[in-house]
C-alpha cells in the first residue's frame, strides 16, 4: 500500500461529483469537506468580487475572438490535467499529496490548462481563434492569507493561422496586431530574455516554429498581459480615489519559468507592498501539444492566471478566506463593474497553538494502534496531508499554519516537527474552550490517521 495521503478509514466505494458517481480505489483522497465547493461556483455568483474580478478581464479580450467556456466541470482525467499536457510520470504535481485524486484516473483539476487540448481541438469550429476559460481548481496546498484548497484560475490562449501565409508575413500580423496598444501605467522594471536556449527556457524552434515566429508571439503575450495589469491597476487607484496612485506607474517584472506545456515559458510578478507577487503563468504553446490536438497550422501562446491574487489586490482584501465569507459585511460591499476598495472590518483576536510531534521510523505509529487509515512507520511524513488534516478540524476557524522549529535527535535520528496553529475567526470572537475543543480534536486525529508520537 502506499497510502500516505490521508485514505479515510471509511472509505466508501464510490464518491459522487457533479452528479457522476466515481469508484474509488488506493487514490481517493477528496475529503468529505471539499465537496459543498464543487458547487459554489463564486466566479459566476452575481456581485462577488471572483466573478467582478472575472469580468474585468474578460473586458480586456473581445468575444469576437476569444471564446468564453466558464462552466467545464472541475473532475478531469489525469490524461486531461497531466499527460496530454507532457507532464513527465514523475512530476510532483502528480502526487496524492499535492493533488486531490477521484481515483486512480480521475482527479478534481488543478489548473485550468486541463481543457487546453479539447479547447483547441474544437475552436476553430466556433469561428474563435482563442479562448478563455475562468474555473475552480484545487490543490492540496500550505494555509495561509494567500493558500486555499480551493481557488480560480482564468486560461487564456490565442492561436494564430499559418493560412499559407510565409514565416515573415505571420510575424508582421503577430506584430501589427500590437501597433497602437498603450499599456500607460505599468514599467517593466526586469525582464528575461524572451527565450534562453543555454539556460533552460527555450524556442522549439524547428519543431513547427521558428525562433522569430516564437518571439513575435512572446511579444504579443506579454503586451496583452500588462494589459491586463494596467486595467486592474488603473481600476483599483480610481476606486481608491487615489490620483496620485492612478499617475504612479505599476512595478512589474516577467521571470523566465518553467511549464511541461509551453516554451518558452515566463512568469509576471507585480510589486505589491514592497514584494514581488506572482500573479500569473504564460508561454509559447508548444508545437506538438498544438499538432497533436489538431492544429498543425497554427501557433499560439496561453496563460494562467489567480482571480484572488488579482482580486486581492485590486480591492485590497487581505485574506484569502473572505472569498468563502457568507457575511453580509463582506459581501455587501461588492457591486456588478464597480470597483470599491475593501473596507475592513475589524479584526477578532486571534489565538496561536503549538503542536510538536515525532515523525518517521519508531515506537510512536505502532503504539498509535494502527488505527483505520494510519500512515505506518517509516511511511513519509507530507506536510499537507498535516494542513489537510487542521482544515478538517478548524476549517476556517485557521488562519494560517507555520512550521517553528523541527530538529533530528542526534541519538535515535528521530525528526520531530513544531507546528503553530494560528485561529482566529473572521466573524466573531472566539472562546479559550472552543479553540482548546479544537485544538484537543487536531491532537488526537494526527495519532489516529497519520500515526505520528505526539510530544
Ligand atoms: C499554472 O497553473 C499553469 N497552468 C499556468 C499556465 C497556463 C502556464 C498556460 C502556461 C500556460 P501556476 O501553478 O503557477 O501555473 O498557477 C498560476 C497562478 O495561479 C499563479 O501565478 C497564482 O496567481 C495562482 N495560484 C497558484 N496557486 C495558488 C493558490 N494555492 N492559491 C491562490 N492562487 C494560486
Ligand atoms: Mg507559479
């Protein structure tokens, strides 16, 4: 077995998503928390600042020409969300510790490139040469103001034709397409070098492109994604009533990256309170994804980009969980195209509590009783099966989970790990009973299903 995510020790035989029953298997390992998700659907909920966010981008890439699917379903096929995208079989996206599997072949999708093959498979069909695709994804991931197992990611692609046009004149349409285009208030403070054959980001060139056709397009992608900068930005110092901050220039730098699916790839941070925030992920599309789904005769580029990172700097809202808030004092303050800034309501105590444990090799698992689902000694210990597990008690009750001290015992070579846990409430105080309740609760699930010797 090789079951470290925690496999709940009732599992039942099927799971049903989206109105498909699914078997489940070694995999599984959604917990029964993350299903009232899969239905909220925020970036289509009227007024939510998921779906204002959504509409303010959708405003930047006409529907003449981008096509618009925001209704997919979140249960891919690892094919659709890995292997079509050349993922390589070792790759740690893959794993059950970072990826909510369905079973063994089905996983809840963790980016939206998922639909990237079908999309351009039948595009062209639609009279579209590019597509946005805004959607839910999920990843097991740390807990933070910024990480939640849930959020949304809006795709983007555009496709060009060959359409017996030569190399040159393609390069000149790519181009001319940017004539004109003012992106005022963002100043590219760094840049990558376009492409890095010697450094790991390369053209593919002679594998259905050339280095010229490859750079016309990276041209054009990065144009169009400080675009989108600009309009968030410009969106944001308006509400603010901030002129000054609407003369201010954005800070941004693009960063060479590295993604299966595109070549050259680049990632776009923002300077945001003095740190570099990544908000996006881009690239060439690479040609044999594009021939392989049918569309040997054109190039293109996509990108990937974080609703609640823009969101969350567009209207300044601090924590991520706010997004999920059924409190009027949050949503209330969100209008259809109007952008406000946040008005933070106050804050409520908050109230750490630390929890240490030995990990690995020892007396501690056995001694645990092999409870159902308990991870066995010498199993690996994945820090996100842990976050999973204080979601499950606090949900979000935790604001946010760090590491404060781990160490090896010099003797018995035994790790042990200090986590703090940091809960606080965003709609009311809460009490020293409830947080000892829950903290009580966390203690005691880390024996039982990850067979860790509390300390
Ligand atoms: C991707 O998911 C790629 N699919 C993006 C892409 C698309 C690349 C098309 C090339 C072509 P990445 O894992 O970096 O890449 O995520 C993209 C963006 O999603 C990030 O820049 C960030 O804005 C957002 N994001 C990632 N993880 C989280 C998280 N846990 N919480 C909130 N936002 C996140
Ligand atoms: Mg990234």
């Amino acid at each position: 077995k090789s079951s470290s995510s925690q496999s709940l020790p009732d599992l039942p035989n099927t799971i049903t998503l989206a109105n498909i029953t699914h078997n489940t298997d070694s995999h599984t390992n959604i917990p029964s928390t993350l299903l009232p998700y899969l239905t909220r659907n925020l970036h289509l909920t009227p007024h939510h600042p998921i779906s204002n966010t959504r509409q303010i981008i959708e405003s930047l890439f006409p529907p003449t020409t981008f096509a618009r699917y925001n209704n997919l379903t979140p249960v891919v096929t690892v094919a659709q969300n890995f292997d079509c995208l050349g993922f390589p079989p070792d790759h740690v996206g893959r794993s059950k510790s970072d990826t909510y599997y369905v079973n063994q072949h089905t996983v809840l999708r963790t980016h939206t490139s998922a639909h990237q093959a079908e999309k351009f498979r039948t595009l062209e069909k639609e009279g579209k040469e590019g597509y946005l695709i805004s959607a839910d994804v999920y990843r097991r991931d740390a807990i933070d103001r910024s990480h939640y197992p849930v959020f949304h990611q809006m795709e983007g692609a555009r496709l060009f034709k060959r359409d017996g046009k030569s190399s040159g004149e393609l390069v000149d349409e790519i181009l001319r397409d940017l004539e004109g285009m003012a992106v005022p208030n963002v100043e590219v403070v760094e840049s990558c070098k376009l492409y890095d054959n010697d450094g790991g980001n390369p053209v593919q060139a002679g594998k259905g492109h050339s280095v010229e056709e490859a750079e016309a397009l990276g041209k054009h992608l990065q144009r169009q994604l400080e675009l989108v900068v600009s309009k968030v930005f410009s969106e944001a110092a308006l509400a603010a009533g901030d002129t000054a901050a609407a003369k201010e220039k954005v800070k941004v730098r693009w960063v060479s990256a590295y993604f299966p699916f595109t070549s050259p790839s680049y990632e776009l941070e923002v300077l945001w309170n003095d740190e570099w925030l990544e908000i996006l992920g881009c690239g060439v599309i690479r040609q044999d994804l594009l021939d392989y789904a049918g569309r040997k005769g054109s190039i293109g580029w996509a990108f990937g980009v974080g609703i609640e990172r823009i969101a969350m700097l567009m209207y300044g809202i601090p924590d991520i969980r706010l997004f999920w808030s059924a409190d009027e004092r949050f949503k209330g303050q969100f209008r259809e195209g109007v952008v406000k800034r946040f008005e933070a309501f106050s804050k409520y105590p908050q109230c750490f509590k630390d929890v240490a444990f030995w990990i690995g090799e020892g007396r501690g698992a056995a001694a645990a009783g092999g409870a159902g689902g308990a991870v066995g000694s010498g199993e690996e210990f994945h820090e996100n099966d842990f976050m999973e597990l204080v979601r499950g008690v606090g949900g979000d009750l935790v604001e946010d989970v760090k590491l404060i001290d781990e160490f090896t015992h010099p003797k018995t070579g035994r790790k042990s790990m200090c986590y703090r846990i940091n809960y606080r409430s965003l709609e009311r105080t809460l009490t020293n009973e409830e947080v000892d309740e829950l903290q009580a609760k966390v203690r005691s699930q880390l024996e039982e299903k990850m067979g860790v010797q509390l300390r």
